[in-house]
C-alpha cells in the first residue's frame, strides 16, 4: 500500500493517538480496532518508528510510548467538539465544585485547538444550551480531584467523615477503591476503612477535611464489578 494513501495516513494517526492514550496495547487489539490484520498493524507501527516516533515494545504486553513523548494536538471534529461543550453544561450543574473547575479548563484547552470557524460555533452551542432550573446547582463538596488522585496513585487518605444527622464526626484512614454516582445525583468514594477493616461507601458530601498522605497502599485484587455484585446480593437475600 502506498504511504500516501489517505486510509493508510488516518490508520497510522489513528494507531498513534491510541498509544498516547493507553499506557500498553497488543498488536491485536489494533487490529481489531482498524479493521486489519496484525501483519498490516506490524507494518504501521515500523512507519511510526521510522517517522521517529519512540515506540517501546515489550514482549508478550504490546506497544507504548516512551514515557515523556508528547504528539501535537490533534484537531477535534466539529461533533466531537460539540459533544464537549454540551456536556460541559451538565457538568457545571454537579455537587461537586473540583470536578467542574477541572473539566472547565479541560474544555478551555479543547477550545485553544479548534478552528476559528469551530470555536464560533462552539461559542453559539455553549449559548443556546439551558438546562431545567429544577436541578440543583448547589455545590456540597470539592474533594473529587484530589480522591481522584489518590486513588489513580493508590495514596492512603486521611478523612474527617461526619454522620447522617451532622452529630457524630470521626476521623478516617481511608484506601481509595473507586467512586460512585448515587441516585440523588451526589458523589460517593468507595474505600478499605482501616478503623472498620472493611470496604465503605463515604458520601463526598459528608467528608469535612481530606488529606492525602504520602503512604502508598497496596491495590486491592478486587474489581469494582465484584464489589457491585456482592452489594447487589446483600441487598437481595432475604
């Protein structure tokens, strides 16, 4: 296939924003991925390399990029732009105040690489989109970025956590598992309570302080989903 054939060249680009993505992929799952055989994926991956782009392999694991190699930005399509902006307006209404300053400057940045053309359609979007005032924009937390953290870099954290009715408040140390998005629209962080020996589930809403403590924990074997369905059971048997 010639190199300056168009498929090949939006494959190729394709293959590499992937690996800036994923910390480690298989041969295969590029394959399956675009849509062509693993021998067509070797060859793109020798392109890359060729172009000079530092592509680590790993026997058995798969590919990655050299820690530290950044690509340009990539332009986004005028959807994927759009997409963005709209949920943008759904999260500026979360309890949450970390979160929403977070992906506020993540749509800013998105906004530095659209075309001017796109960026005055983005604008309009962001205009004529309202959402219902039912919906509460109070804030009543602004922890998510930092147990976010904590749980991608597995740190122990270290909780001020007050009851239901506000009287009783006790301190934690916490092992971040996973977060989880209640019905009444409020974040809640599931951890391995060190006072309790035993997985919780501590609503964002009521955790008065937080710090994240140097010690790094050892990541729990068990997988969200086992948790979920272990809950799931709980709540079933009679």
């Amino acid at each position: 296939m010639n190199s300056s054939d168009p498929t090949r060249i939006a494959r190729i680009t394709a293959i590499l924003i992937h690996l800036q993505t994923k910390s480690m992929v298989t041969s295969t799952l590029l394959a399956e991925k675009m849509g062509v055989s693993v021998r067509t994926i070797y060859r793109d991956i020798k392109t890359l390399e060729m172009a000079g782009v530092p592509i680590v392999v790993v026997d058995g694991k798969g590919y990655s990029l050299l820690e530290g190699f950044k690509v340009p930005p990539v332009m986004f399509t005028e959807a994927e732009a759009n997409a963005l902006i709209t949920i943008e307006q759904l999260v500026k209404k979360n309890k949450d105040s970390s979160l929403v300053y977070s992906y506020s400057e993540a749509v800013n940045k998105v906004k530095v690489v659209l075309s001017y053309a796109a960026k005055d359609k983005a604008d309009l979007l962001s205009n004529r989109i309202a959402l219902s005032p039912v919906i509460s924009q109070t804030n009543s937390s602004n922890s998510l970025t930092e147990i976010q953290f904590a749980l991608t870099n597995f740190n122990l954290l270290k909780i001020s956590y007050q009851s239901e009715n506000a009287v009783i408040q006790t301190e934690r140390f916490i092992e971040p598992f996973a977060m989880y998005y209640t019905l009444d629209e409020s974040w809640a962080l599931i951890a391995f309570c060190r006072l309790r020996k035993d997985f919780r589930m501590f609503r964002l809403d009521r955790i008065v302080k937080i710090a994240i403590q140097n010690e790094v924990f050892e990541p729990h074997e068990m997988t969200l989903q086992q948790y979920l369905s272990e809950k799931r059971k709980k709540f079933q048997d009679p």
